[in-house]
C-alpha cells in the first residue's frame, strides 16, 4: 500500500501545463509545445546553463527557482524588478541585449546563449530567424495569453524541467497552489459580494477586461461580483465612458485602475471620473504596490504568485477575514 500512494509521472506521459503549452519526456529527451511551436530538446542539451530574456514577465519564474545565475542577457533591464538581477547587471554578469525598438542580435549571438526567452512577436519574425541561423534556440512562451491565475503559476514547472529544477518547481507550484484554493475557500466565508470595476479609459475608450480573463478569473475567485461578469472574451472589451457609466451605479470598488499617484491626478487625466459613484464614494486600488521607478512587481512576481494577487484582491473586497494582511501588490488611492 505505502508503495502505490504517490503516483509518479512516467517518462512518456505529458504534462500539460496550460491549454498552450504542454511537454513530455521520452526516453531522456524533452518534446515541448508551445501554441503554435514545438522544441525537441536532446538529454545533453538540458539543463540550459545560459539563457537571455527577452520579457521581464518572464523573471518572475527565475526568480522563484533562484535561477538568476543562469542569465547572461536581458532586454529593457529598467522594467525588471528582481534585485538579485539587477545587482548582477551591475555587476556585468548580465549583459543589457537592447530592447523591443532594437534588439542587439550582434551582441546576443556573441553571448552563445543556450536559449533566448521571449512572448512572439510576428514583426520580429526577420531577427527571430536571424538569431535560429546562427545556432540560438528562440523559445516561445506566451505566459500573458493566459487568463487562468494557477495556469500562469504552472509555468514554473516547465522552467524547473529545463533547468533542472523540477523538485523545486513542483514544490513551489503545489504551495502557490494550495494557497490559491484555501484563499478562495475563505473568501467563500463573506457573505457581501460587493459590485467591482477594473481597468480605465485611454483616450475615450475604457477598456474593460473581458468575463473571461484572469482579472475577471480573480474577482469572482475573491467572491465578488465583476460589472462583466457574464461576458465570454477572453481580451479587454472597449466600451464608451457613458456605457461603463451605465453598468456602474452599484459598483464599490475600482481596482487595476492604471498606475495614478492620486485622485486629484487622475482626474486631471479625465475630469468624467468625478461623475462615478465609485469615485466619489467607493474605493479605488492601483496596481503600484511594489514598483520601483519604470519596473512593477506585479507583472513579474505577480505573474507567479497568483496566491497574493488573490490575497490583495480578497483583502480589499473583504477586509476583515484578513484583518492582519498587508496589501502586497495593490494600494489604495487617496
């Protein structure tokens, strides 16, 4: 019986990760989908010893396994938030390979990376190739396509499968897990399912996330109730500001409401706010809780740690059931 408790996976059954991204072993070698990619990785070629990235997202999973030295390059350093990263720049272990207007592929081909990580962009498709001719493995990973939070988490094995850090993967997503369901689980205990706003205008067009993405995914796992809750997109919808106003006399809480210092500010960026009820009476939350200068903590460690991105959620929509929280990500506006 103590033999047959835990079922271990076996070497030819894969692991989906997402409905994107999935991988199997066979025999020593690593078969990985992702989307619309496939990468077949031979056993002397993982675990990768170096690697580039091209997404700060993607840092968050670094950081989690305690990989950073396995970096020689990233793009746009200034939106990463990691310390351990940016000491290493500092130190030039890493090196800056230019950004999304210039990649520097002269530089990224001299540092002989063993993988390059970054979201597919078809306009870079030339430099993508460029990069596969001269030997460098691009992989594709579009992490921010996912609208399930513990979706994003799982990520984190495949990183751990190609580092060769799969305990500690697994380890990490079983514990962000566990916490996202005992969260949920306590927000179950309000009885209030306050009404919930999100995103803002850009010039005069609000774009609200769709009933299906994942900050729809965390109001309702928060238990509260999403002005678009009975949508079905799985991307932003763009509505007028007399149509948001519309939907919005119950709302009492705004969250993800841009990176604003203040309510005088942000209505000096759109004088119709001061019309909302929510703005005048209710509560409004930005995701600004950990950043520093142009780099955000919630789009980094946030990506992993859905277990605190619901904490904060569960926290603002009901504050006594964690009476002794800190908001993590999110802060109120004054």
């Amino acid at each position: 019986m103590s033999c047959k408790r835990e079922q271990k996976i076996s070497p030819t059954e894969a692991v989906s990760v997402s409905n994107l991204v999935q991988y199997k072993e066979e025999n020593g070698d690593l078969h990985i989908k992702s989307g619309n990619f496939t990468y077949d990785f031979k056993q002397n070629q993982i675990p990768f010893k170096k690697i580039i990235l091209l997404n700060a997202s993607m840092a968050g999973y670094i950081s989690e396994l305690g990989a950073e030295n396995l970096v020689i390059g990233v793009s746009s350093p200034e939106y990463i938030f990691s310390e351990k990263i940016q000491s290493l720049l500092k130190e030039g272990k890493i090196q800056n390979v230019g950004s999304e207007q210039k990649y520097d592929v002269e530089k990224i081909i001299s540092l002989k990376p063993d993988a390059i990580f970054t979201n597919h962009i078809a306009s870079f498709d030339n430099t993508y190739q460029l990069l596969k001719n001269n030997g460098i493995q691009v992989i594709f990973l579009d992490e921010y396509m996912e609208q399930k939070p513990l979706e994003k988490t799982a990520y984190i094995k495949l990183f751990g499968k190609l580092f060769g850090k799969d305990k500690e993967a697994e380890t990490k997503y079983e514990e962000v897990e566990k916490n996202y369901n005992e969260l949920k689980q306590l927000a179950l205990k309000s009885k209030n399912r306050p009404t919930v706003l999100a995103n803002e205008m850009y010039g005069d067009v609000w774009y609200l996330p769709g009933g299906k993405t994942s900050v729809a995914n965390f109001i309702s796992d928060a238990n509260a109730n999403y002005v678009l809750k009975g949508n079905n997109e799985e991307k932003a919808v763009t509505m007028s500001f007399e149509e948001v106003f519309a939907k919005s006399n119950d709302v009492q809480y705004w969250v993800n409401a841009g990176n604003h210092v203040s309510k005088k500010e942000m209505l000096s960026m759109n004088p119709f706010y001061s019309k909302l009820n929510v703005f005048n009476k209710g509560k409004i939350y930005v995701i600004t809780g950990k950043e520093k200068a142009k780099a955000n903590d919630f789009f980094e460690s946030g990506v992993v740690r859905s277990d605190l991105v619901l904490k904060d959620y569960i926290k603002i929509f009901h504050p006594e059931l964690l009476p002794d929280y800190q908001l993590t990500y999110m802060k109120e506006l004054q």
